[in-house]
C-alpha cells in the first residue's frame, strides 16, 4: 500500500474526507485540523490500495488541492491491519497490475534532466568501452555498460510518449542529444592522449569486430534492445532495482559508444559507423519496448498534463 498525505484548505478540508471516506481501496484515515503551516490548512493522511491511488489522486487533483494545498505519496511499507487487508482486497485489480502514473511521471521528470553527474556517469562509461576495445577486455566492457546511466532518460522518454507529456519528451531527448556527443567528444580527447603516450594502440581496432555479440548489428541486436528495454521498465514499474543491472549489462549502447569513437581516431570509418548504427538501433529499442510494456497496463484515472490542467480550471464547465 502507499500513504498519502494532503495539505488542505479549511474550507476543502470537508470534500476531501468525503472522497477518501468513499474510497474502498483507502484506510487509516486520520486528520490534524490547522496543524499546516506552508501552506495553511489541515493535515489529512491515509493509506491506499496500490491500485486505487490513480482514481484517487484524480479526484483529489480536481479539488484544485495542487495549487491551494499539497499532496505527498510514498510507500507504506510494511504493515499490520486487519483494515489495511480489506481495503487492499477491495481495489479493482492486483498491485502489480497497476502502474501509479503520478509517481512514475515524478521520477521520470527527475532522471530525465541533464545534469553533470549524468554527464560525468556516461562519460566514464563510454571511457571505460574504450578502454575496454583497444586491450581487449570483456570485463571492462561490462563495467561500462553497468556505469552507464542513460536507461534513465530512456525510460523518461518512452514515459513522456506514453502519457503525450511534450515537456518530458523534449527533455529526455535533449539530455541524451547532448550527453552521448559530449561524453564521446571526452573519449576522444582521451584516446589520442593515451595513444600519444603509449599506453594504447588503435592500429587493430577492427579486431574488436570479435566481441560479434556487442558491436554487430543484426536481427539480434534489435531483439536484445526490445527484450532489455522491456525487462528495464517492468522493473521500473515494479520498483524492482536489482533487475535494472541485468538490463544495463543486455544493451550495448555504452561499448558502441566507445568502439565509435576508437575506430573513428583510428580512420576506420566503415567500423565506427557500424558501432553508431548499433547505438541508434538499441536507443530505439529499449524506447519502443519501454512503450509497448507502459500500454500494457490500465490508464484509469491518468492525470492530464499540466497546460491541461490549467486550461480546465479557466473553464469550470469542462469538467
């Protein structure tokens, strides 16, 4: 179950109870009259039946309480009630069958943004893949695909395509339009400084063709991707964690990367533009398997887009 908490105008304070009152999935209502300070008002809390959280947080949203109060959700976690049995047994359908928009939207508007830690990640990742092509080595390659974040805007992507959120898609697409070029551009400066040095060689980068299950774009790369993104969002949706490290070491997005940007320093064009159509081909993938898994699941209740929201309450009748 999660918990929810509502900051409440006095005068809303009354609509409020009465929607969670008629709620079946909600128990252990409690409230604390004036205890709001920012904003003022009454504090009301409950716990909810996974599955009935989209119904409720839209009726709740129509109470306009996102702008005069404030509505907070989080896990429960573990608890003991009789009530919080029936209340679970009367949601309209099983907890992992359902996917609480609200909370999902919040954590793909978070990992979809730009930021120099996510730079910082990729950028080590894609010099480990480097690292990992001119010696050789199986296993840095898969320490770089584990370092590599860029699942994140992936999953936020296919988020924002889902719920037709503009805003998200344009940011998740403009946070890997500029990290993948950025953090390839810092490889590169690296290669040369390492080959310069000596402690690499780049004359035989065709060799890497070897690692055939990494770099070669067939049938299977396509298949891998779809298969990757879909475990990856399952487990998003599920708020199973542990699976995202077998999702990471799937895709090769990441040793694509690096192989790009060895091969293109060693003027072996037809090889660097292999690995880039690898990249573009697992991008796309993981995207459209992230899709295909978010529809599988009931969009009762979804909440509509802010500009949406906004227009709606200038027009009371469209309600």
């Amino acid at each position: 179950m999660l918990h929810l908490r509502i900051i409440s105008p006095s005068e809303r304070t009354s609509d409020v109870l009465r929607v969670l009152v008629a709620e079946p999935g909600a128990t252990h209502v409690t409230l604390a009259r004036g205890d709001a300070m920012d904003p003022l008002g009454d504090v009301i809390e409950a716990d909810v039946a996974r599955a009935s959280v989209n119904g409720l947080l839209a009726a709740l949203t129509a109470l306009d309480l996102e702008r005069t109060g404030g509505i907070s959700l989080v896990s429960s976690g573990t608890m003991l009630s009789a009530a919080g049995e029936r209340a679970d047994a009367a949601a309209p359908r099983r907890p992992d069958q359902t996917v609480v928009w609200e909370q999902l939207l919040d954590q793909a508007r978070v990992e979809a943004r730009f930021t120099p830690t996510f730079l910082a990640f990729l950028s080590i990742a894609i010099l480990l893949s480097a690292v990992g092509v001119t010696t050789a080595s199986p296993l840095t390659l898969v320490g770089a695909m584990v370092v590599g974040p860029e699942f994140r805007p992936l999953a936020a992507l296919s988020v924002g395509l889902v719920r037709r959120d503009t805003g998200l898609v344009r940011t998740s697409a403009r946070t890997l339009a500029i990290s993948f070029p950025a953090a390839m551009a810092v490889t590169a400066l690296a290669t040369w400084l390492w080959a310069r040095l000596g402690w690499i060689g780049v004359g035989n980068v065709e060799d890497a063709r070897a690692f055939d299950f990494i770099y070669h774009v067939g049938p299977f790369s396509l298949v891998v991707a779809l298969l990757a993104g879909a475990a990856g969002m399952l487990a998003v949706v599920s708020s199973a964690s542990a699976v995202l490290v077998g999702v990471f070491i799937s895709v090769t997005t990441v040793p694509a990367a690096g192989l790009a940007v060895v091969a293109a320093y060693a003027g072996k064009w037809h090889v660097a533009l292999s690995s880039l159509a690898q990249l573009g081909v697992n991008l796309i993938g993981i995207v459209l398997a992230g899709v295909a898994v978010l529809l599988m699941f009931p969009r009762a209740g979804r909440h509509p887009r802010t500009d949406d929201r906004t227009n709606d309450r200038a027009q009371p009748g469209k309600r």
